[in-house]
C-alpha cells in the first residue's frame, strides 16, 4: 500500500481502526474496573430497600472475577478483552434486576463498556459489545415483562442503544485521530532531534577541521609581520595586521564552537578550588582597558572586600571576560560599565552593570541560546557570534548556578553570577 493510499484510507469515515496491542493489559485497566463496579455497588444501595440479595451476591461473584481478569490479562488477552466489558454488562444486569427491574436506574451504566471498547479496542469489539448490550436490555423485557419491565422500555432500549453506537464511533474516530497524530508528532519529533545531532556533528567536524588550517593560517601571518623578515610597506603591513586580526576573531569562533560541542558530549570537568573574586575582576578590567579607554567608557572596580568563591579559576575568568567584553561592546562612548563583587550569606555574587542600550524583555529568554543576536546588535552592527553568553550559561550552570539578567531598554543592563563562597 502507498503512503498516499494509506493516508486516503486513514481519512475514511468509515475505516478500520487497529485496536491497542491486547497482550498486555490498557494502562489503568485494574483501577479503572475497580471504580466501575464500586460505582455500581454504590448506586444499589441509593435507596437500599427492596434488594433481592441472591442477585446482589451473584453480582459479587462476577465482580470479583471481573477483577481477577484484569489480573491475568496478558496470559489470556483475547479472553480479556471483549470478557472485561461483556461480564460487566452482565454484572449491571444483575444489578438492575436486583434493584427492581428497568426502574432501577442502571441502564445508563450500559454505556461504561461501551467507552472503554471505543477507547482501547476495534470497531468489531465495539459493534460485538453494542450487540451484547441489546440482548441484555431486551432479554428481560421479553422473559420478565412487566411490571418490572414495562412495555415502554423497548423505546428506552432502542434509545440507549442508538446512542451508545453513536458516542462508541464518535469516541473510536476521535481516539483514532489523536493517536494518529500523536505518532506523526512522535516522527517529526525524531527527526528534529536527528536533525539536531546532525547540526552538532557538523559544527564539530566542521570545527576541528578549520583550526588546522587557521592555525597555519595565523602562524604564517604572524612570520610575515615579524620585522626580523625584512621590511613591509605600510600598505603591505596594514593588509596583513587586517587579515592577522581578523583570522585571530575566526580563530575566536572556532574554539567558541568547539567548546560547546565538547560540553555536549561530555560533561563539563571542573578543578574548583578557593579563588579571590576581587582579583578575577581585576584581571578582567585590566584586559578590557585598552578597549573601553577607545570608546571612552569609566571602567570602574566596587571596593569591597576581598571574596573568595569556590570555582574553577580558568573558566569564572571566562565568563567574566565575557561579561565585560559584552557590556564595552554594547555601551556608548562616554558610558560606564562597572564591575563589582559581594558577599550574600554563603554566597559571592558578581556584577557586571552597565549603561549600554539594554536589552528588550522580549528578548531576555533567549538571550543565551547560541548565535542570538539581539535586535541591538543587529541595528548598529556590532560584531560578535552570539556564542559568548551562552558559553558562560554553560559554565556557569556546570558550577550549580546560573547567569540572571536585570535590563530596561535605555537604562543598561545588569549580568549577575552567584557562586558559593570558599
């Protein structure tokens, strides 16, 4: 059959539904008859007066085979398939003749089995127990008759049958539906998540295979502006300080990459020990300077004491170097961008604020996914992978902790790193 006649047959009103795997019990099988024959024991005793009690204890029997079929399912399913709802329909028989007959009330509990059948079975169970509930309506009209079965139940029979037949198809078709496009969901779903695999293997072969080529690539450069190998021309030397720069940014993005695809596979391995906080800021606005002195921003370091937070040293410089490198970037001439540090409790927190453009609230969620750029950034062209933050995500969740964000588009922006204290 072609996928096209598949599809055609699926959307007929009228096709064949396959019905759940029978070998092992549907999920709630056993609570879900405990609570119908319980609702039907309840219903006997409202009221309680005029009970034929050799029908209520045969009633008992059957409930409790009922029970011990839900039990015994998987080795005997076909028995206890079509047995669980055509027994119960015998066990409301019981009931109602019991209680007094087609006043009783219980023909409404006819419609239990029929729900269940539309919901876990076919349309040849459903069309089977539909029958079954038939004979048990007007079995006793023709043997018993009135008064405890009047004339007027054949109407009512009728009625209920008509209407079970019609909720089983509605509720088979429906089921039948959401199953479908759950399984359709379940693929695209596999094949998004293959598609992904595939992303991150290719941005990491494609990575490894770009830092040989980069690094010979820098190397070379780095010999041609060494002035040991004679003089340049000033045009010369600009091209290649040009190219140096901006194979040393590739370069950048390449090991960006890479060290995400490593934190994917594996776990992130950190060496913590005792680090003073103070002195990774300080490194931190030391590096940055030359940068922020350009563009005319205050620099500041907060003169508390000194912290020490229990981290791995190598990666909290990263993700403070990152911060600072964010926050110069996004902040106009003459701004101020401001690190500081302190103590919360048993935590060292750190800031890094400054009085950039801020950030939009709408796009503070996905500001560290990878390759987000800001509609900022964007705008006025400011350079950069979008990798940054979400790499200092990772490192900081690796460290049990997370980076937040407070922003108002105009006032600045403030990155916030907690760490326990050493």
């Amino acid at each position: 059959m072609t996928a096209s006649t598949a599809d055609l047959v699926a959307r007929l009103p009228w096709a064949p539904t396959r019905p759940r795997a029978t070998t092992q019990p549907p999920d709630h099988a056993v609570p879900f008859t405990l609570i119908a024959v319980v609702t039907a024991y309840a219903l006997l005793f409202v009221p309680a007066a005029g009970l034929n009690w050799d029908e209520v204890s045969a009633a008992g029997l059957l409930s409790a085979a009922l029970l011990g079929l839900t039990l015994v399912w998987s080795r005997y399913p076909r028995l206890a398939t079509l047995g669980m709802p055509i027994g119960y329909i015998g066990l409301v028989v019981l009931l109602r003749e019991a209680a007094g007959g087609a006043m009783s009330g219980f023909g409404g509990l006819f419609l239990l089995p029929v729900l269940w059948l539309a919901v876990t079975a076919g349309r040849r169970e459903l069309a089977v127990i539909l029958v079954a509930m038939a004979v048990a309506q007007l079995v006793p009209l023709v043997v018993v008759g009135a008064p405890e079965y009047p004339a007027s139940g054949w109407r009512g029979a009728v009625v209920l049958t008509t209407v079970a037949a019609i909720t089983g198809l509605m509720v088979q078709r429906l089921v039948t539906d959401a199953r479908r496009r759950t399984a359709q969901l379940a693929e695209q779903n596999e094949r998004l998540l293959e598609l992904d695999r595939l992303k991150d293997e290719f941005v990491a072969t494609a990575s490894h295979e770009l830092r040989t080529p980069l690094t010979s690539l820098t190397g070379y450069l780095e010999m041609s502006l060494d002035p040991a190998e004679g003089p340049l021309t000033p045009t010369r030397e600009g091209h290649l300080k040009i190219a140096q720069r901006n194979a040393n940014r590739l370069t950048s993005v390449v090991d960006q990459l890479l060290f995400l695809a490593r934190a994917d596979s594996h776990p992130l391995e950190l060496d913590r020990q005792p680090v003073d906080v103070t002195e990774v800021l300080n490194e931190a606005a030391e590096t940055a300077r030359p940068a922020a002195c350009a563009k005319n921003i205050a620099l500041f370091i907060g003169d508390e004491p000194s912290l020490r937070a229990l981290a791995d040293r190598p990666q909290l410089v990263r993700i403070v170097d990152n911060l600072v490198t964010n926050a110069i970037k996004f902040t106009p001439n003459g701004g101020t961008v401001e690190l500081a540090a302190r103590s919360e409790g048993a935590t060292a927190v750190l800031e890094v604020k400054d009085t950039g453009a801020g950030i939009p609230a709408a796009e503070q969620p996905d500001l560290f996914k990878r390759f987000f750029r800001g509609t900022n950034a964007i705008r006025t062209a400011i350079p950069g992978s979008g990798l940054g933050l979400a790499i200092s995500q990772v490192i900081a969740e690796a460290h049990g902790g997370a980076i937040e964000v407070e922003s108002t588009p105009g006032a600045g922006s403030t990155f916030r790193l907690a760490l326990p204290l050493a």
